[in-house]
C-alpha cells in the first residue's frame, strides 16, 4: 500500500490547475491596463472582502505582518507601552509589538484549543503594571484555523481598557457563533501568504474594522503617511499596498473559497473519526466554525514524535511542527518579560504537536491511506511500549 509519489503537505497546484483559465485572463487584465499599484481590483477586492467578513472597512495591504504593524502605528502604541500576546504562534504576532518600540509579554495558551488562555492574559495585565508598563492591547492569535475565545477575551480587555487586535492570519473565513473573524476586537488583520487558507501568489494582508477613524488612518499609513494631497506627509507611515496582480489573482480565488473551506471541513471530520482513539485530535469549541489552516494532533506521551515524523516519511507522509519552539524560549525574544508561574500549556504543546497534510484537494484514497499509516504505527508502538 506504500505510495510512490510524495503526498503533498499543501497542495497549491491542484488548485492551479482548478482556476487556470480565469486566474490566467484576470493577471492578462492588469498586465493590459497597467496599473499596478492602486488598480481598480485592489479596490474591488476590499469590497468583497467586506461582504465576506461583515466588517465595515477593509484596508488591504502587503503582508500580514504589515498588517499587525500598521494597527500598532495608528494607534500610537510605543515605549512604555505592553502588548500581551500568546507564546504559542507564529513570531509576526509579537515581531511586530517590538519594531514600534513597546514591550511583548508572552502569555498561555489553552491545550485544548491551541489559543490564548483568558486567565493567563490577565495575569499578564497584572505583570504589565508590576513592570511599570502600560497595558494598551491584547493580540489574540486564531491558531490553525480555528477563533479564539473572543467573549472571554473581550471581558478581560474592555475590564482593563485594552484594545483587542484579532491576528486572523490563519483564520480568514473561520467563525465564532456564526459571526466571521472581522468583527471581533478593534481590528483584525490577515494574511494572503500562499500557504494560508486564502493565499495569493506572493506576500498580501489586510486588515478588517468597524472603526471609521482606523480606517482612515490605516491608509495613510499604508504611503508613507499620505495627507490631503500625494507629496503631503502627515505622519511616518510605511509603503504597505497589496500589489493590483495579487488583487486580481484573490478575487478569483474567493469565488471559490467557501468550497475549499467545505473541503476541508471534510478532510478534517475523516480525520477525527479515524484518529481519535489513537492520537488527541484537535478540539473545535461548539459554535467554532474553523478553516482548518493546519490539522494539529498531540502525539501520546510515550510516542517519539522524532521517530513518529520519520516512520512517516518513509511512507510519502510529510509533517510538520508547528511550532517547535514557543517565543519565549526563541533567541529573539527570550529577554521579554512572561508569566512568573511560566507557560507549561505552550512549552508541552511545542513538545507533542504535528500537524498532518491538510487542503481541499486531499482526496479520499490518499487520506485513507495516512490514516492508515498513522494508526498501524500508533498501535504498533503502543505493542512495543512497556507494560
Ligand atoms: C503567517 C502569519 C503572520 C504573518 O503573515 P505574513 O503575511 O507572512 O506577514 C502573522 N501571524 C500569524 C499567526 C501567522 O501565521
């Protein structure tokens, strides 16, 4: 039953091949009309966007790291200033809290969920003013496709005056009791990197607000602090715009992105009823709608997930870890400040996680066949394994 060929771990070609022809005339479209900064689709697709997400302003632009920035520059976050965000992420999250001067605090996650812990990011408030620091913002991460826990972390912010900046860079699309990422917090921003849910054909963001003002500033921001008039410069901004190309080659993809994230909904339920009494799978809180960016496990104690991703690759099966390391405990960023009792949540998590081949087009024959994979050699660990 060994496949030959390599299983991809996110398949962008077959999606390729699926919108060849419209993909193809809508890049020929910017190519004829030539503008490529500031063409007629990037304006288009932040009014999709908006539709999309139910959230008032969309302000596209040239990453999602760019997009966490630009939130912090509006709003004056700097020196003296604590942003709390979860240690079990992507490093973007907190990269950015520090480029505009002000102190990250690292917070938990929740095992279960992979998300920031409501309690820890109190604690972390409570470190803040210990520290001398002013608390200005949370920045809650919806992890692998799936919301965080937005109610409880609304209550703690709104209790402690901190805005919440939503980093749904791997969650465009997901929703929270029935409502979709764009409207939670202050601000939310994503990410179009081609290996997200909805990625483009190079680096692209956006950030989504209810806040009119935000808006206004967030486009100032995106050249170079823009006034009234093209040479007029206000304030320090960045050149943070999403290329007309990358516009173009999105709005096609968004015709079909409901679908894909459907598809993946499949993939992810097959995975759960054929893996769950040999690996923890991941737990989608009721009223938790996720895309499914990555399909997590936790490998059991006694499993060597060294020897678990390696028994895998002999048979095709790529993996991944996300992540190894928690920020906390990266070179970068080990000397700001994180909860006294420590993070435990995200220094075991970074120990037993892999995440598995997860996209829409991961059909049957060939998930049955990792599924297959992974519990034989579960099972036949679990043999091994001493009484
Ligand atoms: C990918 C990612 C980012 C950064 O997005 P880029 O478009 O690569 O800059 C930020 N936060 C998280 C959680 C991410 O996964």
């Amino acid at each position: 039953m060994r496949v030959t060929k390599e299983i991809p771990f996110i398949d962008i070609a077959e999606q390729r091949t699926r919108l060849k022809d419209s993909i193809d005339q809508s890049i020929k479209r910017v190519l004829d009309h030539g503008q490529f900064i500031n063409g007629p689709e990037v304006a288009q697709l932040e009014v999709e966007l908006g539709f999309f997400s139910d959230s008032k302003h969309v302000v596209s632009c040239a990453s999602g790291t760019d997009a966490l920035l630009m939130v912090l520059m509006a709003k004056g976050v700097g020196a003296g200033d604590a942003v709390i965000c979860p240690s079990f992420t992507f490093c973007a999250t907190a990269e950015v809290v520090v480029l505009v001067g002000a102190t990250p605090i690292f917070v938990d996650v929740n095992e279960e969920t992979f998300n920031i812990d409501p309690v820890s990011l109190k604690q972390g408030i409570a470190l803040a003013k210990q520290l001398g620091l002013q608390a200005k913002a949370v920045i809650p991460v919806d992890l692998f496709g799936q919301a965080a826990d937005h109610h409880g972390i609304e209550e703690v912010a709104a209790a402690e005056g901190l805005f919440v900046l939503d980093d749904a860079a791997q969650s465009f699309g997901a929703s929270c009791d029935g409502r979709r990422l764009g409207t939670f917090g202050l601000a939310t921003t994503t990410s179009f990197f081609p290996a997200k849910p909805l990625g483009c054909y190079g680096d692209g963001g956006a950030i989504f607000t209810n806040d009119a003002e935000l808006a206004s500033l967030l486009r100032s921001i995106r050249v170079h602090g823009q006034g009234a008039g093209k040479y007029d410069n206000v304030r320090i901004g960045l050149t943070a715009r999403l290329d007309t190309i990358q516009a173009a080659i999105l709005l096609e993809k968004l015709k079909i992105f409901d679908d894909e994230v459907e598809a993946r909904q499949s993939v992810a339920r097959r995975y759960t009823d054929a893996l769950r009494d040999v690996v923890s799978v991941p737990h989608v809180v009721s009223g938790n709608r996720s895309v499914w960016a990555q399909y997590t496990i936790r490998l059991p104690q006694e499993l060597d997930r060294k020897n678990f991703m390696e028994g895998l690759k002999t048979f095709n099966i790529p993996t991944m870890i996300y992540y190894e390391r928690p920020m906390h405990q990266q070179t970068a960023y080990r000397g700001y400040p994180k909860l006294e009792s420590g993070l435990p949540v995200s220094e075991a998590l970074s120990k037993r996680v892999v995440s598995l081949p997860m996209h829409p087009y991961l059909d049957r024959a060939t998930q049955d066949y990792i599924i297959e994979v992974i519990r034989r050699y579960v099972l036949q660990q679990g043999d091994n394994a001493p009484a």
